[in-house]
C-alpha cells in the first residue's frame, strides 16, 4: 500500500477495523510485512487508566508493566490498520498500554470495553490540508468541536485534535492571524468541557506534508502562545520535527508549557524506535519526563517486521524510563 496515507488507510480498512470482516491478523494485504521509508504517514495531554492486565498505581516499579513507568504510553491506530480494531484493542491492553489515539468518534467505544483511554481523539475538526489558516474552514472545526468536545469529556478523552493547514501561498503572517482567530472561539469550548486542543506540528518535506504551514515550532508557538488558553496545546510530533529542523530535547524542554502531547517514531522512515534509527529515544523520554509532563506519548511508528505487537511491545520497553 504504497502512499498511503492516515485518512486513506482509514477508509480503506473501514469495516474491517472495528472487527466486521474476518480478522486478517497482522500481514500487509499487499503481501509485505512493512513499507518502504516514508511510504506511509499519518497524524492527538493529561489522564490515564490502568490497563486491565496491567498492575495497579501503587505498584513498584518491577511490579508494573513497561507502560506503566515513566511517562504514560500510548500507540497511534492507524499505524497498525491492518489488524481489526478489537483483536488491537486486546494487544495493546495485553502490552499493558493504558490508551490508543487518533480513533475516531464511533471507534471510541470498542478501546472503552478494552479497559483503554482514548488518549486523543479525532472529531473530524478539519484535516491536515484544510485547516486553522483559512477562514473557510473555521465553520467546520468550529462544529466538530460544539458536536464532539463534550462528548469526549463524558467518555474521558481528554484530547482531540486540529492542523494548522497546507499553505497555498498563504504568508505565516495571515495564516497566524487565522489560526489565532478561529482557536480562540474554539478555546472555551474545551475549557468549559476539560478537554484539550491539539494542534499538530508536521514536517513539509519530501515525503512528508508537502506544503504543510505549522512545520516549524516556531510557527506552532507563535499561534498557541497567542491564544493562551490552557486547554490548547501543541502536539508535538518528534519524528516530524527531527526532520524539519532537528534539536529534540532543547525544543521540547524550552517549550514545555506549551506541548500537550507527543508522538513518536523512528528516523528516517517512520519505522520501529530502535537502534537502526537516529534517534535515542530513552534521552528523549527523560528528557520529556523531567519537564514534568503529565500527558502521554503516543507510538506513531510503522512497524517493518511480520509481528507488529511485537515491535509495539518493543517500543514500550524501550521507552519506560522509570
């Protein structure tokens, strides 16, 4: 499935993801057991639960679960589209991860019955290529938040997510103006129902967002800082943002109030945290952790092998920084 990207796989697994087809276990219908660099990209902090195998909060460190230490773990669907959402839903709670993210709205009730928060939910507020910058799309972020906000907040999700938008020759001076404007009449939505705004940082390279506006942390700063609203926050996307413009752990620590999530994934490629990539990824989570971040970190990496729990499960070990 080469090209694929978050929303087409979404589609394209429809049925099949929430358990309506047969399970296909967890091979590439195309026959491969994982992608080629870059071939597949997709794209929300605070709450946690323990999982239902996974052993209680008063438990010390050796006798809880990897996902259970350090900075609260979660793993991104799409990623793992190919494995129907409840036999999903059971190996994560097997791994001991607390939350999944990116479900949509009418997947939020199959993570539930699998004892999982749905750490960052979309509504449907736009999508990458249209959003926050352009004012003709203002009305259907706006409307996705008033219709889902408050649902998130009866069903615990604690996160839901937005994009600043493709470019189209938009300068960052309207654009900022834009996304300051429509955030703001957003803000007291999510302040009213204790829900976060997540507003993601994306790489615009080749192989990434082409074209994509919010790919500096700079530019992500400048809008959410304006807004300064404690229930809108930066999804700060690592992967991503080691392409664009590198210096992980000096950005996530100078910008610390601001970023309301993580995700992660390896360098180049968006294949497994391990040590075939760039980066090391148990800095990073120090790094995180000692900011004092309360919210989670989420896996958005495409696994290569043909066991992806197994690569999952990999990630979550190596990430638990007690």
């Amino acid at each position: 499935m080469p090209n694929l990207t978050r929303r087409q796989a979404l589609k394209a697994t429809g049925a099949a993801s929430l358990g309506l087809l047969a399970p296909g276990g967890a091979r590439r219908v195309d026959g491969q057991t994982g992608p080629g660099p870059d071939a597949l990209d997709g794209e929300c902090g605070s709450g946690r639960v323990e999982s239902r195998t996974g052993a209680g909060p008063g438990a010390s460190v050796s006798e809880r679960s990897p996902a259970q230490t350090g900075v609260a773990q979660s793993v991104a669907r799409w990623c793992f589209s190919e494995i129907p959402l409840p036999e999903f839903c059971a190996g994560v709670a097997e791994i001991g991860l607390p939350a999944m993210d990116l479900l949509q709205v009418d997947e939020w009730a199959v993570a539930h019955d699998h004892g999982l928060v749905v750490s960052c939910g979309d509504v449907g507020a736009g999508t990458i290529e249209d959003g926050l910058n352009e004012p003709g799309n203002h009305g259907t972020i706006l409307r996705a938040f008033e219709q889902h906000i408050p649902r998130a907040a009866r069903e615990g999700v604690p996160n839901v997510i937005c994009f600043f938008g493709n470019r189209r020759g938009m300068a960052n001076g309207p654009a900022i103006e834009n996304s300051i404007r429509c955030l703001e009449e957003c803000a007291p939505i999510a302040e009213a129902e204790g829900v976060t705004i997540l507003v993601e940082a994306l790489n615009s390279k080749p192989g990434g967002h082409l074209d994509y506006i919010g790919d500096r942390i700079s530019y992500a700063l400048e809008v959410i800082r304006a807004v300064d609203s404690p229930r809108v926050r930066i999804l700060y996307d690592i992967y991503h943002m080691q392409i664009m413009e590198g210096d992980i752990i000096r950005t996530l620590t100078d910008s610390r109030d601001w970023i309301g999530h993580y995700h992660t994934g390896g360098v180049p490629g968006r294949a497994e945290i391990d040590e075939t990539q760039e980066l090391y990824y148990p800095a990073i989570v120090r790094a995180i952790r000692d900011t004092g971040f309360s919210g989670y970190m989420a896996h958005e990496f495409i696994p290569r092998g043909d066991d992806p729990l197994r690569s999952l499960a990999q990630a979550v070990e190596l990430c638990a920084v007690a």
